[in-house]
C-alpha cells in the first residue's frame, strides 16, 4: 500500500460515507464521551498510580486520534483555526505531561469541546436516529449547558481552592457554580476579591442565558430538520404540510410518531 494509499483510507474512515466510516465515527463518539466521563470523574478522586496510567493510555489515544485527523485533513493548516482542535492539544499535554498540583483537570476539561464541534458526526446522528432528529434542540442545549457547567467548575477549583478555604474539592466548586448558575445563591460559599467576583458574574450570565435556552426547547413545541426545497427554510413543526416562509407544500417524512 502506498501513502497515497494509506491516507485515502484514513480519510474514508473520518470523512467517508460508508459503513466502515460511518462505525468508525460512532467509535470515535463513544471514546470521546467515555474520556469526558474519565476526566469528571477522576477530577473527584486523589491521584494514584492506577489514574496516571490512564491518563498515559488516554493521551496516547488520543494523540493518535489527533494525528490521524490532520493527515485525513486536505487543509491540515485550517484545522488549527478550530478551537476544538486546540482543547485537543490542551487535553494530550495535560493527560501526557506532568503538571502542578490539579491544573490537569481543568485543562482536560475542554476535551468537551469535541463533542460539539464535529458538525458531521452531528449530521450523522440526524440521518440515523429518529430520537436526535426530534429532540436535536433539547440535546444540543442539555449539552452546552454541560459543558458550560464543567469547565466553570474547573475555572472556580483552580483560581479558588489554594486560597478559598470553602472550595475544598470539585465538589464544592460545582456546587457552587450551579448554585450561581440558578441564581439561587444560598450564600454558603462565597468567592471573594475581584476576580472571584468576575467569575461569579460570567457564570450567572452566561449560564442563566444557557439555562433559559434549554428551558426554551423543552417547552417550545419540537420542529423537525427538512429544507424547504423553495426557500430553504431548515426548521419546521413536525406536522407542518406547508412552509410558514413561503407557503411551498411540504413532504416531510412521517415515521408514525405523535
């Protein structure tokens, strides 16, 4: 096999439509969701050997995945205008290379980033599940809300806990942010001196903006993904038969659901 050869087929597995490609991809999904699980979860526990060796199996893993995705790529030099591929960075430095005290579980944390930025595997889930097609809008928003939340947790753990002693551990942090986020504010934790203050201010906006956006599509009623072959109108209601924009009769697919 030549290099053309070889790179042909690592192309076809990240970008091609074929069954290989497309199993491929959900692996590649299903890893991504199993190392942001990893990242939370090990962010709560001391450090032992056997985490080290994770972090080691994980960052290999996905040093691969990311060399992989710039010799598939035919503009290997764009992929580093994407934030995505610069949270990868981050994550294999972090999970490879011995950093102070617990700044590793922050920066790991924007390994979430991948899962909403692959707009194919996004694509793919529109074509092949019938749950994503009708709740895209409530699973998009559950998971910026997520990610918002858990990045924020790691921001308050590490500019807090060697100095605020009610930030303990993640937990704490955590709690704090969605308590900030609600706009509860028990009050029980508290993070003081201007830069506190200013991450307090970032969560509660942009987190309450986040919030009422999941709050929106759960209560809105579900449209479906179907581009007016007229106007190119992408959105409609699920039983709509014309389109609200330019009034073109609609044929969308009824898979028998009501």
């Amino acid at each position: 096999m030549t290099l053309h050869d070889f790179r042909a087929a690592v192309r076809e597995l990240y970008e091609g439509a074929s069954p290989r490609g497309v199993a491929f991809r959900y692996g590649l999904l299903a890893f991504d969701i199993v190392t942001v699980v990893f990242i939370i979860g090990t962010s709560f526990l001391p450090p032992n050997d056997l985490i080290e060796m994770l972090d080691t199996l994980f960052g290999a893993l996905i040093l691969i995945d990311f060399a992989a995705r710039l010799y598939a790529s035919r503009r290997p030099l764009r992929e580093f205008g994407r934030l995505a591929t610069w949270a990868d960075i981050v994550a294999i430095v972090s999970f490879l290379a011995p950093l102070p005290g617990e700044a590793g579980g922050f920066l790991r944390i924007l390994r979430t980033l991948r899962l909403l930025r692959d707009y194919q595997m996004l694509n793919r889930l529109r074509t092949d599940s019938s749950f994503f097609r009708r709740h895209e809008e409530v699973v998009i928003a559950v998971a910026n809300l997520a990610v918002f939340i858990f990045v924020m947790t790691g921001l308050v753990y590490e500019t807090q806990h060697f100095r605020n002693p009610q930030i303990a551990n993640y937990a704490d942090a955590l709690y704090f942010t969605v308590t900030a986020l609600t706009t509860t504010g028990f009050g029980d934790i508290t993070l003081p001196g201007t830069p506190g203050r200013l991450i307090t201010v970032v969560i509660m906006i942009f987190g309450v903006t986040l919030f009422f956006n999941l709050a929106r599509a759960l209560i809105t009623p579900n449209k479906v993904r179907f581009p007016c072959p007229t106007c190119g109108l992408q959105r409609h209601d699920a039983d709509a038969v014309h389109c609200k924009a330019c009034g073109n009769v609609l044929n969308i697919p009824d898979e028998g659901l009501t």
